[in-house]
C-alpha cells in the first residue's frame, strides 16, 4: 500500500498545502527556535540578559518587521515563543498570521550522547510527542521542526547514522498525524578538515538512510520540507569551495536522493556567514531545480540584525531593517 492512501481522510489535504504554502517562490524560514541555552548565548553577544522579558523583546522585534511575509513564509518558533505576546498583548502567533507567515515549532527535545557510538549524540523528544503537537497544533503552530546531528570527524558511525534517520522518521509521522508538516533536519556539521567529496559520501549516506525509513514510516513526501546542510568541505579543511561548486556538489546529492514529490529544500546555513549563505543559495537557483531551493536560516539571517540592535530601543528600528534586507537578499 502507497503511504498516500494510508492518511487519507486524516490531515493529508491540509498538511500538502501548509508545505506549498510554506515552499511559495522568493520566500523562506526564519528561523528563531534557539533553546534558552543557545539564546543565552545570543544575548550575551550584545551584553542582555537571558531573561525571559529579554528573549521575548529580542523576538518582538524579529517578528514585527514590517514587511516581512514578502520573503519570509514560515518562522520556527521556540515553545516558550508560541505562547507569547508582544509587549501591546497581541499573541506571536497572531502577529505571523496577519503578516501571512505560517507559525512553526521546534519539538525535539535536544541532543544527548549515544551510548555505544564514536562520541556522537542522538536527539530526544520522541515520547510524548503526539499529545505535544496535538496541543501545538491547537495554538496555531502548522509546521514542526526536528534537529539531530551526524558528525563527519567522528566516522560518522552506522550506529550514529541509523539512530538519526529513525527519529527523524518517527517523528514526521507524528506530526503528520497530529496535522504539522515536519521539517526533517539531519544537520551534517560543518566541524572538520575533510573534503567536500568525502561530505558528499557522507550526505548521500545519510539522506538514503533518512528516506528508507521516511518510506517505512509511511511519511507522505508531499507534506514534508527538508533542513539539509550545504555539500561544502569541511570548515578546516586547507581549501574553500566557490558558490558554484557547492551548487554543484549540493544538487548533485539532492539529485540523487530526494524524489521530487518533496515540494521544499529548506536550507540551514551551518555557521557560513551571511554573504556565504546567501551567495551559496543564489548559486543553486541559477537553472530550474526539481524543488522549490530556499533557505532556513537562523544564524545567516540575525547576525547583523543583533549587531544593529545591540538591545537598544533606538535601535529597535535598525534591528528590523537588518533582517528585511538579509531576508529580502536571499529572496
Ligand atoms: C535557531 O537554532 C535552532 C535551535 O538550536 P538549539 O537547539 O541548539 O538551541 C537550530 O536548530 C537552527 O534552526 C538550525 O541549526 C539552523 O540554524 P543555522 O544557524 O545553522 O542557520
């Protein structure tokens, strides 16, 4: 039995048109869904707090620029952000409604060390999932979010490969099932002085693994989006690659592995700086690609806005015009 036919009658229709919705031309995600640990560290760049009055100003901010849907169509939200207000007492969720954004939540719950592998991590949150995105859902969340992580420098094991792809799977079944397209995220860390041949071997290894057990799952392929990592050497390694051939080398991999029922590649930018992020998406939209190519980024799209804010309420403004132009760039 095809996958299709097994959801029928349950959120299919809709979870097909939040991923259209989400993969529509000249836009992408922004994505805010720093734990509080990794905010922290954001903050502290700019001398705040981690406190949660700073964290919800710091995402007010990011949320309210004016003119934002025209090239973002869906944010990633932290939980705590879900159930948030801005400071004039209007609900995050509204404020990304109006602006025409789709509202997403990140639901895994983190990565921990796997027992028994190359000190690699696995990613928890798999129990109590549905009852979560069941509840996520009814607050207005449409998409979902689940980051792991495979390590190239330590092997990356079968063991660490296998564990990867079936959380992954798990929980986009999950949230299909509870009406949130899944966003499949295996992030292929940029951390080492390997090849770019040598991430392409290990991107094809993960992606074959990763839709094998999407299949299994029953995953319907139309409603999901994928987070892959740019097919780049690695961030030691003695030479860099030009945009043109990460394009390369990233769609070829793409190419290979992901069908073309899959309506969106949602890039994450992995540590590139900006212009990095921004040039390297431009060099893979320069002739037609089986899906829509675009781009989730977190890091490569508030760098220069938390420099231009520096936690300042006269640079409230500057720090919205930061993001509109780094959105509007990779638009
Ligand atoms: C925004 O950060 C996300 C959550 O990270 P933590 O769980 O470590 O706090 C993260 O998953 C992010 O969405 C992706 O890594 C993409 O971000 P970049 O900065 O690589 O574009």
């Amino acid at each position: 039995r095809v996958s299709f036919s097994i959801r029928a009658g349950s959120y299919t229709d809709e979870l097909v048109q939040t991923a259209k919705t989400i993969a529509t031309p000249g836009r992408g995600i922004l994505a805010i869904d720093e734990s509080s640990a990794t905010a922290g560290k954001r903050l502290a760049s700019i001398g705040l707090d981690n406190t949660e009055p700073n964290r919800q100003l710091y995402r007010q901010l990011l949320l309210t620029t004016p003119g934002l849907g025209e090239y973002i169509s869906g944010a990633i939200l932290f939980e705590e952000t879900l159930y948030q207000s801005t400071t004039d007492g209007k609900k995050m969720v509204d404020v990304l409604r109006d602006a025409k954004i789709m509202p997403g939540i990140k639901v895994d719950k983190g990565l921990v060390p796997l027992p028994g592998s190359n000190n690699e991590s696995w990613c928890q949150g798999l129990d109590g999932l549905a009852s979560r995105s069941a509840e996520y859902y009814k607050q207005g969340a449409r998409f979902a979010k689940w980051r792991t992580v495979v390590s190239i420098p330590c092997g990356p094991t079968a063991l660490a490969v296998k564990e990867a792809a079936w959380g992954l799977a798990r929980y986009a079944a999950i949230s299909q099932d509870n009406g949130l397209v899944p966003i499949v995220e295996p992030e292929i860390l940029l951390d080492g002085d390997h090849s770019i041949d040598r991430t392409l071997e290990v991107a094809e290894k993960v992606w074959s693994e990763v839709f094998f057990y999407l299949a299994e799952n029953n995953v319907v392929f139309e409603g999901i989006l994928l987070k892959p990592s740019m097919v780049t050497p690695g961030a030691e390694h003695k030479e860099k690659a030009s945009p043109d051939t990460i394009a390369e080398y990233t769609l070829k991999m793409l190419k290979r592995r992901v069908p073309p029922a899959v309506p969106g590649i949602m890039f994450l930018s992995g540590g590139q700086s900006e212009a990095e992020a921004t040039l390297n998406l431009n060099a893979m939209n320069q002739s037609p690609n089986p899906w829509h190519v675009s781009f989730s980024y977190a890091r490569a799209l508030q760098n220069s806005v938390l420099k231009a804010w520096q936690g300042l309420p006269e640079n409230f403004e500057a720090g919205q015009k930061a993001l509109l132009a780094r959105a509007k760039a990779n638009s």
